[in-house]
C-alpha cells in the first residue's frame, strides 16, 4: 500500500506543480507576442504528454497488482474452498443484517 500512496502523492505533487507551471507560462505568453505564446503552448503541451504517460504508468501498476490479487485470491480459494464458502456466508449474512437495519 505504501507504493501506491507514495505514487498518488508524488503524482499529486507533480500535477500541482503542472498546473502552477501553466499558469505561470499563460500569464507569460499573454504580455508577450504571438510567437512566444506558440512557444508556451508547446511547452504545456509536452508536460501534458509526459503527465498523461506518468498517470498511465500509475495505472498500468494498478491493474498489475489487481490482478496479482485476484490470482492469489483464486489459489487460495482453490486450496481451502470450504472456508471461502465459510466466509462468503458470514459476509453475506452481515450485509443482510446491515440492509434490514434500513
């Protein structure tokens, strides 16, 4: 779980200082001419390209790791199936108590 916050937190981070970036560039590119707004706009868009190529290795590395769990949940439901009957039927009478409270 930790490499998961650390990677939100450092993407959040990034993404903050994307956006403090832009609007520093924006506000630049408007006091100057034509060309250098050009030029500024072509800088955020390739620190758009890079973050959209960050946040897909954020989610590549999330769907790895979901299945990695899904596999491990499906061995283990392979190897003692009586006690993941067990546990579905505890899990399921809880959540019929919880909806019948309501």
């Amino acid at each position: 779980m930790t490499a998961v916050a650390d990677a939100k937190k450092g993407l959040a981070t990034n993404l903050r200082h994307m956006i403090d970036e832009a609007d520093h560039m924006l506000a630049s590119a408007a006091d100057s001419g034509d060309q250098a707004f050009e030029a500024v706009r072509h800088q955020f868009s390739d620190q758009v390209r890079h973050m959209r190529a960050r946040l897909d290795d954020v989610e590549d590395a999330a769907v790895h790791r979901a299945r990695r769990a899904a596999r491990a949940a499906n061995q283990a439901v392979h190897e003692h199936p009586y006690g993941a009957i067990g546990v579905a039927a505890a899990v399921g009478l809880l959540v019929g108590l919880l909806a019948a409270r309501r």
